[in-house]
C-alpha cells in the first residue's frame, strides 16, 4: 500500500514510536505525579519540554495533554472567557474548532467567520475590519488541511492584540512539519494534536495556554495528589485529571523526539520537494482541477478533482485498482469549500509525510493519468 492520507493519521510511525509504545504498556504503570516517578523524571513532563523545544514555547507547565485536538478545543472554548462576548474564526477552520465554537452555546456569546480566498489564505484587512467590533478570541487554522494554505501568525497575532482579542492557534497540521514559535508569534493559547506530523499515536494530543491567561477546567476528577482536597478556589485548577494516557503520551514523547531529531526544517524541505513534484505533474494532466498553488501554499497536502468523477470514485479507483490510500469528501472542513467552489462535491486530498518517497509520489501521477485517460476516452 501506498499511503498519501498524512493529513488524516501519519503511516507508517517511526520505529522508535513503535518501540517507545511497547514498552510503556510493557513496563509496570508509571504513577502519575508520585513521588516515585520524580526519581527519573516524570514522563509526560519529557514530553512537554520537547513540545516546548518544538513549539516555542517556554512556560512548559502550561502544555496540558489531552485526547486530541477535539478534546483541547473544547476544553479551551469551555474554559477561556468568552461567555456573552464575541469571538472570530476563520473560513478554513476544521469542524474540531467549528463545532465546539456552534454548539457551546452557554461559553460562547457569538461566532463570526473571517472569509479567506480560493486558496484559504485569510486576509489580514479583513481580520482588522472584523475585530475593528470588541472581541474576546480569535481562532485561526495554522495549515489548512484542504489546501495547505499557511496563515501569517505573526501578522495575525499583532492584529488580535492590537484589538484587545486572544490569539488561539490550532497547529493540528502544522506541529511537527512547520516551524512554530508560539512566544516570538505571541500565541496566546495553542491546540494540537498527536497523531498527524508529530508521529504520536491516534488519542493523543493537547493544549498550551500562556501564563497569565485564566482558564476553567473543562472536568474535574482524580489527579493522584493532594486527595483530601475536594473543591477549589478561582483560578487555582488542576487540568490534566483522571488517569492519563501514559502509554500514549510515551509514544508520543518519541515522535516529537524524532521531529526534533530529524529537524522540522529538513522535514519541511523534503516535503515541499515532494508537493512540487505533484503541483508541476498533475498540472500536466488533461481534466485535472488542482485547489493549490505551490507558490503559496506551503503545507505537505494539496486537493484536486478529476474530470467529471466524484472525489470517492477517485479514492475508490486509488484504492481498490492501484493500492493508493487518498482523502475525498470535505475534510471536515465544511466552510473554506465554499471559497473553492467545491462545496457541492468536496475534493480528492493527497498528504504527504516525511516517511514518503519520491516513488510514492511516481505512482500516484501515473495511476491519475491512468484515470484520467480512462475518462476521457469514455466520454
């Protein structure tokens, strides 16, 4: 099999994350903020200071970890100040921040969406205008995962704080394959997830939220200190509660052990090489509509659509006649298809990761003009 749904789930997984996996579920359970685990350090505390060198970010302790992305945006959109006020996300959010946003009625006053163009990019006059209106966050999509489009954090986050607004950054498809720097960008709160480039496994994932900002915990439960405490006082929270997932987070420590190995900048280089190669050959083919510009949009992942076929009759045809794993449909981001046009069909994603190869990428072009050939003679 030939896997290009790296924007999905990263396959395969180092072997080191493999490896790291095995042996945590192997090895006696590490108690969770035990005495015992302070001898070697504790785990989820590794992970967290390489999540900082990673991402930026000084103030490890304020990295909590959490299920995935989903769990981190509504523990963030529950627990940050936002009732009864106003708050901005953009076009090209996934539904991971959109629903959260929708649906949290009680923690959010209201939700307006800043419009991007056909390739996603958010324009930062347009955020200005928007925020020129009090409001208390704005949420913005790091790297689309329907056109790679990459927003200008920096830019962004003048702007929010110009307004009096928080910066809320989702890395979800950007931690691990794009530079970060949550403190020299000004990033006032950050979710990730574990299982996309940072080569963690599936339910895996988390938060940062800068010192000084409150948040109110999304659950309350055990946390294997202080027992005898039953209630707290404003601010004074605890927020990774229950039983975590040790195993997991061990698995995930290792990939971003291997991104922070490997260097995000060599990373990112090898897949812009692999993007440039399927920008320039599927330009190429009769009846190929590609939704990307190399020139701009510089995430590993681009979309495209074939002649009169759907996006699953593309993935079925990859899949079942050629072994290629692809994406089709809307990617969970409902809205950014509008500024594409596509929102009636959605489109066929192709990700990459830094496990590809340049033969990965050959097969998929031949095995496209192959579909596309079979089309046309058809009609």
């Amino acid at each position: 099999m030939i896997y290009l749904n790296q924007a999905a789930t990263t396959f395969p997984k180092p072997r080191c994350v493999l490896d790291a996996h095995a042996a945590a579920l192997s090895a006696p359970p590490e108690g969770q903020f035990r005495s015992a685990d302070m001898r070697n350090g504790n785990g989820l505390d590794r992970c967290r200071e390489n999540l900082g060198r990673l991402l930026g970010i000084s103030a490890v302790d304020r990295i909590f970890f959490a299920s995935g992305a989903t769990d981190a945006t509504n523990a963030l959109v529950y627990g940050l100040p936002l009732a009864e006020k106003r708050v901005l996300a953009t076009q090209t959010e996934h539904n991971s921040v959109l629903r959260p946003l929708m649906n949290l009625t009680d923690q959010v006053g209201s939700v307006d969406i800043m419009p991007c163009d056909a390739l996603g990019q958010v324009n930062p006059a347009d955020v200005t205008r928007l925020l020129s209106a009090p409001s208390a966050a704005l949420f913005v999509n790091h790297c689309s995962n329907v056109t790679g489009m990459v927003q200008d954090i920096p830019a962004l986050s003048e702007i929010a704080h110009r307004h009096s607004a928080l910066l809320v950054l989702d890395a979800s498809q950007s931690a691990g394959c794009l530079p970060v720097d949550a403190d020299a960008w000004g990033v006032d709160a950050l979710i990730f997830t574990g299982h996309k480039a940072l080569f963690g496994p599936q339910g895996t994932g988390g938060y940062y939220v800068r010192p000084g900002i409150s948040l109110r915990p999304f659950r309350y439960g055990g946390t294997g200190r202080d027992s005898r405490r039953l209630t707290y006082d404003d601010g004074d929270y605890e927020y990774e509660v229950g039983t975590q997932n040790a195993p997991g987070i061990a698995a995930l420590n290792a990939g971003v052990e291997y991104v922070l190995e490997q260097g995000v900048d060599p990373i990112h280089a090898k897949e812009r090489r692999l993007m440039k190669a399927l920008y320039e050959e599927l330009a190429a083919i009769p009846g190929i509509t590609i939704y990307g510009d190399h020139a701009r949009c510089h995430g590993p992942l681009l979309s495209f659509n074939v002649r009169e076929l759907t996006p699953s009759d593309v993935a079925y045809i990859l899949s079942g006649v050629y072994g290629i794993t692809v994406r089709a449909g809307h990617h969970c981001s409902p809205l950014i298809h509008d500024a594409m046009g596509t929102s009636e069909r959605g489109t066929v994603r192709i990700s990459v990761s830094n496990m590809n190869t340049e033969a990965d990428i050959e097969a998929l072009i031949a095995a496209v003009r192959e579909i596309s050939k079979s089309v046309e003679a058809a009609t």
